[in-house]
C-alpha cells in the first residue's frame, strides 16, 4: 500500500484542484426528506453498485470475483483474504497475496479473555448483534491508531495505524462470531481455531461444522459476498462517517454494526426467513402459487415490508441472491425452504409491482442468505446478521484505511429546518 497511495493522493489532489467545482449531484427538497437516496454524496474506493448489474468490487461484478479470487487447493469458493487484499490494493491477488493476508490474520487472531467476559457478562437473550458490536468496542483500547495519534502520529502515517487495527480487528472476527454463536446456542462450547484453515472456513470449524465441508464451502461464499455494497449503504456510512472524526477502528466499526442491525438493513435476513418459516406454517403442504400470492398481500396489507425485497439503489435481481441461488441450486437443490425461496422468487416481484409504489420489486441478498445457514443446521436466526456483519467490516475497514490514505476530513454537512426551507421556497 505504501508503493500505490502517493499516486492515488496525486490523483485526488489532480482531480479536486482541475475540476473542484464540478457538480457531481443537485440537493433537492424531496430528497432532504427522502433519507437523501439516490444522491450522489460520498466517495469510496473500494466498489460501486451498478443499478442495473449490481456491485462491483475494485470494478470486477460478483461472478468475476468468484471465478477470478484465488482458492485454497481443493476448495471452489475464494479466500477471503484475497478478498481484503483486492479490497485494499485495487487488484486481483495471486495466490500468494492472498495467503500472505490470511497469514497475516492466523497471527493476530488470538481475542483476548476479557472480550469473552464482556460477553459472558451480558443478559442470556441478548441479541447477538448486540453481543458482536459490544465485542468489537470492547477491544478499542487496543487500538494502534488512538495510541499512536496521541504520541507522534503524522496526518501522512494516519493509514499505516488504521491498515494495523483493521487487520488486528478483522483477523479477530470468526473466533468472536463463533464464540457469540456457541455461548447463546452451544452451552458455551469453545473450540480453538484450526491452522490449517483459512480464515472464512475456521468460523464453520469452531461452530462444530469443521468436518462439513460444503458448510465451508458457503461461508467462503458468505463473507465474500457481504463484505461492501458501495460507501453510502448504512452500515459503511455509519462507519465512515464515525472514522471521519478520527474515532479507531473499532468505534467506526461498532457503530457501522449498530446500523447494520436494523431491519431494513441487514437484520432484513433474520426476518426474511421468519417470513418463509411463517408461510410454510401456515399451510399444511407445500403452497400453490396463488396461496403465496395471497399470503404475500396480506403481509403487504398489514403494513409490513416483505423481508429480503426491494432495495434503495439496486433496479435489477442483487447477484448477491444469483450467486447463492446457484450455490444451492448445486448444493440443496431439495431443500424444501430453498424450493420456497424459487416460488418466492417467481411470485413476490409481481405482487411488489402491483403496489405501483416499490421501486425494486427484485430479491436482495437477504432473500436467500437465512435458507442457507438454515440448511446446514444454524437454525437460530437471530444470529445471521452478526455473519453479514463479519463479512463487512472486511468492506468497512478497507474504506477506512483509504480515507485516511487520502487525509479525508470531518464530515460535517449541513442541516435546515423545515422553516427555512418555507422560508426559502416563499413565493416561487
Ligand atoms: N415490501 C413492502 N414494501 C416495500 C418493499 C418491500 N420489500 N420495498 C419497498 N417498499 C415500499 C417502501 O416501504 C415505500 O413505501 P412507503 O412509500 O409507503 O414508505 C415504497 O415501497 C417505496 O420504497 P422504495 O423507494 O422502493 O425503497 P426504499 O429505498 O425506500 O427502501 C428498502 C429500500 C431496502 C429499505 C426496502 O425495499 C425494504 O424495506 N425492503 C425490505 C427490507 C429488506 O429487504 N432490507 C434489506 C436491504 C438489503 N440489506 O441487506 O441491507
Ligand atoms: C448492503 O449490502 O449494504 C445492502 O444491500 C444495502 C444497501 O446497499 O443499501
């Protein structure tokens, strides 16, 4: 990173002084009052979702990261630490590059005790998104960066501090989603990661699934696939713009998890496959398609959303869904909650359109991500967002040590009230 960030900085500072004044976007009033969707507001290096195709990450689509990332031997989905090396580097890793990262993180992977107190000493029911972001605050004061900001730190250097926490943090996150998993559901059981795994396989290996090898299999595909949605999804922004304070890692990171909790972000998985559990029992065999279509008004009708549809930048099927629908089309292709999930597929869309007011009637990652766990035996719902969560703070960290390669300020816009905006609309 040290070789490529002057170029890049030389680019932004070419950029900014030759064409600073360009408008990228306009602020309208619908939009102050539209949580600002569809506004072009933030830059981020690392991807970009394409309304009609989708994200890409470092410009390569979802099937080109899956087809292109380096594998262990044997194995079919990527390393994730090729994954982070493209994330921070820009290009696609040899085997080598992504190897040295998933070395890098067998080295810093022991979590500290007190972390585990911390969460042994919350309520038993505490819901696991809380667990993780409390688990990530915890070890703040082990942050590089907050300690060497108050010795020496030069502003030029903020990167090599932010790129030492993320790796630290990010290397610690199977064994603490693994410990939330066996502490709420396993009696507390605690299984030391296997070295000889990578990073993404070790998280099925401390749950009790190291010897099921597709289980391994999804979450090499899991964690990649979650890892970024382009800067100005909730859980990045939140982080981005807590990371623009100067706050570490680890306060940037927690808090992008807290906006990651929500329902209409990521907890949108744990309610997704409430609602397909709630369909299939609600009919004695397997639903015909005019009783999902009912079923699906009547969600509609009671004032809810219809978990795992729609998306606020997306107008086309989220390759996330594709590239796990073809992983179960291989894998689970009898699973009676997977079948659900077709039929889903092929009646929701229409039902959503019907409404005349959803902008995106398609499936987004969340349509499909619960069956899959749920599959392979990880039934307890209320845990799969903490795995959306693993694998973005891959994305979130990796923006954050560009911003501060790239010195990024405060950010600090502005706001009005409705009276000034009366008060500027007076008379037009
Ligand atoms: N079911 C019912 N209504 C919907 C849905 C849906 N799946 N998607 C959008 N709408 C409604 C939306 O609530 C809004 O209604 P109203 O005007 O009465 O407030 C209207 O359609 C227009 O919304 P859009 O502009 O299409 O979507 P928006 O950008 O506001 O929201 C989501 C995007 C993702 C929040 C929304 O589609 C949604 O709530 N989906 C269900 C929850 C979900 O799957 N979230 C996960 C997103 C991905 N992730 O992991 O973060
Ligand atoms: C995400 O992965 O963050 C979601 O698809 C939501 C978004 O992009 O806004």
């Amino acid at each position: 990173m040290a070789a490529i960030i002057p170029a890049h900085r030389a680019r932004v500072t070419k950029l900014v002084r030759s064409h600073g004044s360009f408008v990228v976007d306009q602020v309208t009033i619908d939009r102050l009052y539209g949580g600002l969707r569809g506004m072009t507001v933030l830059v981020s290096e690392i991807s970009k979702v394409d309304p009609q195709y989708g994200i890409r990450l470092r410009g390569y689509t979802i099937q080109e990261v899956l087809d292109l990332l380096p594998k262990a031997p044997g194995t079919e989905y990527p390393l994730a630490g090729g994954l982070y090396y493209l994330l921070l580097m820009g290009e696609m890793p040899t085997l080598e590059d992504a190897l040295m990262v998933e070395n890098e993180w067998k080295a810093r992977s022991h979590v500290p005790d007190y972390v585990f107190n911390v969460l042994k000493s919350l309520p038993a029911d505490t819901h696991p998104m809380t667990m993780f972001s409390q688990a990530i605050l915890s070890m703040q004061h082990e942050s590089v960066f907050a300690r060497r900001y108050n010795e020496d730190l030069q502003k030029v250097d903020y990167w090599e501090a932010a790129l030492e926490d993320s790796l630290n943090l990010t290397a610690k996150l199977p064994t603490i989603a693994a410990f939330i998993y066996n502490l709420r559901y396993r009696d507390g059981q605690f299984i030391s990661p296997d070295p000889n795994l990578d990073w993404s396989a070790n998280f099925g290996h401390m749950i009790g699934k190291g010897k099921d090898s597709d289980y391994l299999e999804l979450c090499r595909l899991f964690f990649v696939l979650h890892s970024d949605h382009e800067g100005a999804n909730v859980s990045a922004h939140t982080a981005h713009l807590v990371g623009s304070t100067l706050s570490d890692i680890y306060y940037s990171c927690s808090a992008g998890i807290n906006g990651l909790a929500g329902p209409l972000h990521g907890l949108a998985n744990q309610k997704c496959l409430r609602w397909l559990l709630s369909v299939r029992e609600s009919f004695e065999s397997f639903p015909t398609r005019d009783q999902l279509e009912k079923f699906a008004s009547d969600t509609l009708n009671a004032g809810k959303v219809i978990p795992g549809y729609g998306h606020a930048v997306l107008r086309t099927v989220d390759p996330r869904f594709t590239a796990q629908l073809k992983f179960a089309d291989k894998y689970l292709p009898q699973d009676e909650l997977f079948k659900l999930v077709k039929l889903v597929y092929e009646v929701v869309p229409d039902v959503l359109q019907k409404t005349g007011k959803v902008k995106n009637p398609w499936p987004n990652v969340d349509a499909i991500n619960g069956t899959l766990q749920y599959h392979y035996g990880v039934k307890e719902f209320e845990f799969y967002t903490v795995l959306f969560g693993v694998g973005r703070i891959m994305g979130i960290t990796a923006n954050n040590v560009w911003a501060r390669a790239l010195g990024l300020p405060i950010e600090r816009p502005v706001s009005l009230t409705t009276g000034n905006l009366e008060e500027l609309t007076a008379g037009i």
